[in-house]
C-alpha cells in the first residue's frame, strides 16, 4: 500500500538519505532499524511529508504522493507518531485527542473510549494542558491522538524511547493489539530488537542514509556491524 | 473621592481604546509573529467603512433610523477589514512567514498603499462621523457624569473579548489555531490545513483592528493617516500583555491605561507620555516576555 522507490531526502543542502526504496503491504509491521544518525527519523519525515522528497517517488494506496503536503497525505490516510511526542503543549489533552479527528471522515466520539480503554491516564488527565503531563504520558498522548484519525498505516519513530519500563509495555501491547486486531499497516522504528523481532513481518536496516539489508527474518550476522555500537 | 473614581474611569476607558486597537494584532503579531505594520490602516479601514455607512443611512433611510447606523457599521466594518486583511495574506504575506524584517518593510508598503487609497476616495481632510443621539450625552450616577460612547466601547471591548475567548478555547477552529500556531508540522501531519488557518487567522485579526476602527470613530474625526497614531500604542499592548496571550493584551491595555492616566493627572499629557514610556522600559527589563508568557514542562 505504501510504496517507495530511490528517495532522496535530507534537510535544506545536506541529503541524508539516498535511494530508499521500502515497501509496506497492507497489515504488515515493517521495522526500521540502524544506529544514530543513519537517517531513520528523516524517513519517517519523508513519508509523513514533514520534509520535502528531493528526488525518486512515493505512492500510497496507488496515489502519487510525491509531492503532496503533510496535510494531504495525514487525509489520505497516514498517522504519525513522531520522535519527542510533538504533542500541544498549550492544549488540553483532550483537545489534542480531539485534533486527532481532522483527517478522520468518521467523527464518532465513540473512538476516544476506545483510546481511554488503552490508556485510562489520559481519561484521568483529559482536562489538563499537554504540557503538564511527564514523558511517557505524552507519548500515550501522541499514540492515542494518532489512534483517534484511524490511519490505515502508522508511522511510529521510536515509540519506546526514553520511557520508564511499565509504560514501555503499555505501548508495545497497544501495538501487538493494533497488528493483531485492525488492519492497520505500521512503519515502526525500534531500537529494542527483541521487540522487533517479535512484531515485526518485515525489517529494513538502515547505514549511513540508505538500506543496507532488508528481509522478513533478521540474520543476526548481516545485521549486526550495522547494529552494534 | 469623587475625583479618583472619575480618574479610575477614565484609565479603564483608556485601556479599554487600546486594547480595542491591540485586540487584532494580538493574533497577527501576538499569535502569528507577523510584525503588521499596516494594522493601523485596517483599523482606518474600519473607520471608513463606518463613515460610508453612516452615509448611506443618511442618504437612503429614513430619518428615525438614523441612530441604528452603528449598529450595521459593526460587522461591516469587522467583514470589509477582514476582507482587505485576507487579500493581504494571500498576496503578501503568506511569503514572508518567519521573515520579520521583510513582512515589516512590506507591511509597511501596504500602509502607505491603503493611505493613499483612503486619500484618493475620500479626500485627503478629515471627515467626521456623527455620533448616534443614543450614544451622545452623558449618564449621571451620584453626581458623576460618565460619557455614553465610553461605556460603549467598554461593552464592546468586553463583548469582542468574549466572543475571542470563545472562539479561541471553545470551537474547533480555535482549536486548529492554536495547534497550528505551536507546532505548524505536527498540526499538518494530523491533516490540518496550515494554509487555510494562516489565512483565516489572519482575516479574523484584521476584522478586530476594523472594529476598533468603528469605535473610533465615536471618539474623534478620521482621516487617511489615523492608523499611525494608534499603531505604537497596538504594538505597546501586545507586547507588554506577553506575545502569544490573550489574556495578557487584556491585563497590558488596562495597566498601561490606568497608569497612563494616574500619571497625566499628576503632570501633563506629555510627561504622562514619557513615564509610561520609561515604566514599559523597566517593566520589560524585569519581565522580557512580558505580563504572561507561556511556560509549560520543558521534555528532553
């Protein structure tokens, strides 16, 4: 459903990645994998549109989306849950909830309980500002919010990054529940591999701006001088 | 005690003025960070606009309903002056997002483009609006009397407040608003259209700053340049309230009304000027940011 063919991107003159092709089949987990600074968040922002596509071609759904705003493509169907959680801070959690509705065609509030049943801090939080919930209520804020538009693919940067463990596993089993359970196809970038492996169909790693191994097993031997530290 | 409750009356309806003329560039500048500097003509603007209602019912109504003029010159005003402020954002400066310099010099062309139109049409003496006979005069309450056009503009001030707070915190495109104004990639990323809320903000502050032009014309005759007299204070307020907050453009306006009243009672109207003046300087060197500043936990 989500196809991507040579990419370039990168920010302003310095192109940080180079001719990533990745493919996402519906109801399939794809995992981005690979170091620091490899270019995994700019693919992501790539596919979200946050930055622009310098060169090769990105289609969704048989949709050209090369060129299209962030705004399009989140219409077309894209949730993005992004490095650093991005939630509004000045907004109410609930209003950020609520924002999760505008590339939703279907407004029934009925989607928020399901999100609540996820995660019941954010029904207990609802009337507080975004910003003064801690780290990893934020990123339950930012799932949640990308829960709420119903995406039927899920761009998740580093969902579990910088979270205390308890909350970590609140996360990953909303994301076993969402593979087990919807149809909703998800891009997620991990860096703990034992998650991966157990949620993810297909994984791509990532060196130095573009795909140095790719296939639906992850052998460790290939993977593991672009992995290791 | 006569003379302080008068004096309070006059601050708060000082403040109410300027917080009337700040009111729209709260959202351009305190909101959107576009340094307008043609919001004084959009307040001319809305002066105008007024002027030709008042005209028209002159002209084409019959006498008895003369003294409702305002109450049409009202959203007249607010549509005509979002209208010119919508074409400014689409033309001009949907470009010159993050640029301040540049909107500045350009805001500032415009300016002189919408004075000089004011002149060609109307004329380049000033014109007056007649007050309507239910606004003239004066209410007496214990032997005080209180101008009726002032406590006007308060209700008027209180009523675009209102209606702002509201649509800012209770509707969802206030919502929009404001996540757009914090955070532009998230917001399109969750599909709000940036373009549409840019511009539609946009309009909406230009609205305000036409209203206040409707008010001002209660107060003194108008004319092509009365936007440059009011543009300082609008830019005073906003920035003493704290950029970005709603709330501080009200509590700015009636401080800097209040004591710039207090002050002129106690010297003159120039000296009143100037220590109002030194008072912002030192108030901003103790709070930079201003009355209210947004302060949220700060994560990683």
């Amino acid at each position: 459903m989500l196809q991507l063919k040579d990419v370039e991107s990168g920010y302003d003159e310095s192109m940080v990645l180079r001719d990533v092709s990745i493919k996402v089949k519906q109801n399939q987990v794809i995992c981005i994998l690979g170091r620091n600074g490899v270019g995994k968040s700019t693919l992501i922002k790539t596919i979200m549109g946050v930055l622009k596509v310098q060169g090769g071609t990105i289609a969704f759904e048989d949709k050209e989306l090369t060129k299209a705003s962030a705004t399009i493509r989140s219409k077309a169907g894209i949730g993005y849950v992004p490095q650093g959680r991005e939630i509004f801070t000045t907004l109410t959690v609930y209003e950020n909830l609520l924002l999760g509705f505008e590339s939703n065609p279907n407004k029934n509030k009925e989607i928020i309980n399901k999100v609540y049943k996820y995660f019941p801090v954010l029904q207990e939080m609802k009337n507080r500002n975004g910003g003064d919930l801690s780290g990893g209520q934020q990123q339950q804020l930012a799932i949640g919010r990308a829960l709420i538009a119903e995406p039927k693919l899920l761009l998740l940067d580093e969902p579990a990054e910088g979270i205390q463990p308890n909350i970590v596993e609140d996360i990953q089993n909303v994301i076993l529940d969402l593979k087990n359970e919807t149809k909703t196809s998800m891009v997620l970038v991990e860096q703990d591999l034992g998650f991966a492996k157990a949620v993810g169909d297909y994984f791509y790693v990532i060196d130095r701006g573009t795909v140095v191994f790719e296939g639906s097993e992850l052998i460790d031997e290939k993977v593991e001088k672009h992995l290791s530290i | 005690m006569e003379g302080i409750i008068a004096q309070i009356f006059n601050g708060i309806s000082l403040g109410s003025i300027l917080l009337l003329i700040a009111l729209g560039l709260a959202i351009t500048f305190g909101l959107m960070n576009v340094i307008n500097m043609a919001h004084g003509e959009l307040i001319m603007i809305g002066a105008y606009t007024t002027y030709v209602v008042q005209t028209i019912f002159i002209n084409y109504f019959p006498e008895g309903l003369f003294d409702w003029y305002f109450l049409f010159a009202i959203p007249a005003a607010f549509i005509l002056a979002a209208l010119i402020g919508l074409v400014m954002e689409v033309t001009v400066i949907r470009f010159l997002y993050g640029r301040p310099l540049d909107s500045l010099l350009a805001t500032f062309g415009i300016s002189l483009v919408l004075q000089q139109l004011a002149r060609s049409i109307f004329g380049a003496p000033n014109v007056g609006v007649q007050s309507p006979e239910l606004l003239s005069g004066a209410v007496e309450i214990f032997s005080m009397s209180f101008p009726i056009s002032r406590i006007f503009i308060l209700i008027l001030v209180a009523l675009c407040v209102g209606f702002m707070f509201y649509y800012f915190y209770k509707t969802g495109n206030g919502r929009r608003i404001r996540a757009v104004m914090q955070n532009r990639d998230m917001a399109a990323s969750l599909g709000i259209s940036t373009r549409k809320v840019d511009a539609s903000t946009f309009a909406i502050g230009a609205g305000f700053a036409g209203v206040a032009g409707m008010a001002l014309t209660l107060i003194g005759p108008i004319g092509p340049t009365l936007g440059t007299a009011y543009i300082i204070d609008a830019f005073m307020v906003v920035v003493v309230g704290g950029v970005g907050m709603l709330l501080g453009t009200v509590a700015g306006a009636l401080g800097i009304g209040v004591f710039n009243t207090i002050f002129e009672y106690f010297t003159d109207a120039s000296m009143g000027r100037v220590l109002i003046f030194v008072l912002i300087i030192l108030f901003l060197q103790w709070k930079p940011n201003g009355l209210f500043s947004i302060n949220t936990r700060k994560l990683d």
